[in-house]
C-alpha cells in the first residue's frame, strides 16, 4: 500500500502516511512483512552456546576464588584458547 501511486497527488503514499492512516507503528509493518527471513544475521560462532556454558560452569567450579565476574572467566577461557 505505501507504493501505490496517489491519484490526485500522482507521488506515492510513503510509508509514514500509511502507517499513520492504519493506525500501525513502522517496526510492526516492517515485523508482519511476508517471507522475513527469521535465520540469525552474522557469523556462525564456533562453539555452541550450551558447550559454552558447560565450560563457564566448570572453570567457575575449578576456580578457588568466589564471587567472580564474567571478565575472569572471559579472560582464563581466552588464555585456553576457547
């Protein structure tokens, strides 16, 4: 609807006044599209997250200390190699 052509004016609607005249936001037009791809953009990661997890688990369990964040775990698995 927003590029069919106004009879009077002769330009197209646009989407702002379609969306506006349907009473529909721009993110929901755009989210009810037909045949949106739902496949995840990006890189493919090497690891599967539950393995992720699975190795967060067992370096937090390893570890002597408590209480540790997520840059000291990020950091051991990095020095790992994972």
């Amino acid at each position: 609807m927003s590029h069919t052509i106004s009879p009077s004016t002769a330009r197209i609607y646009g989407l702002k006044s379609v969306s506006l005249a349907w009473d529909v936001s721009r993110s929901t037009y755009y989210s009810r599209q037909k045949g949106k791809s739902t496949a995840k953009r990006g890189p493919k990661p090497k690891i599967d997250d539950s393995e992720v997890l699975s190795l967060v688990k067992k370096d937090i369990q390893e570890s002597p200390f408590t209480g540790e964040g997520h840059r000291k775990v990020h950091a051991r698995l990095k020095r790992k190699k994972i």
